[in-house]
C-alpha cells in the first residue's frame, strides 16, 4: 500500500515528473481518492478516472467524508471494465 505517492506521466512524449499524488494504491492495482466536500460533483469522478488512465489501472475508489453517510460518499470507478471471473462465475448475469 502506497500513500501519497508521487506519479510521474509521460503524454505525447513528454515525460512529466510529480504530475500528481495518489492518496493511496492497494496492492498496485486499486486507487483510491480520498475526498471531504459537503457533495461529491461530476468533476470529483472525473478526477479518478482520469487518474486510473494515467496509471493504466482498471478501478478506482472515490471516498467522501464530507457527507452525511459514507454509503452517500462512495463511488467505484472502473476504466475499460474488463471481468476478472470467467462468465459462468460471475453473479447476476
């Protein structure tokens, strides 16, 4: 698990160091974006997915405290949804 980590991107080729810090990576595979804001908006969602495309991850947490339930304040984010179970596992098809 890494915190705050700094993220270095290369776009266009242009290599840019520090570009952004995560809140926090699980295992190298789940970022997480931690939030305190009365309501969570479009913008906050695009944030994460902007940063899972950058890191070339497939999903992402967006976590409010800022609300008044947590449930209300969790969003999971997924880029290019790809199942990890074969169909005959997965629930509720």
């Amino acid at each position: 698990m890494a915190q705050q980590r700094p993220i270095d991107i290369e776009y266009d080729g242009l290599r840019f160091q520090a570009a952004f810090r995560a809140d926090l990576i699980v295992n190298g595979c789940v970022l997480v974006e931690v939030k305190s804001v009365e309501r969570l908006t479009a913008v906050h969602g695009k944030q994460v997915l902007t940063y899972l495309r950058l890191l070339k991850q497939p999903l992402g947490l967006l976590i409010n405290f800022g609300g008044e339930t947590l449930k209300e304040g969790l969003r999971r984010i997924v880029n290019d949804y790809k199942p990890l179970a074969p169909s005959r596992l997965r629930v509720n098809q």
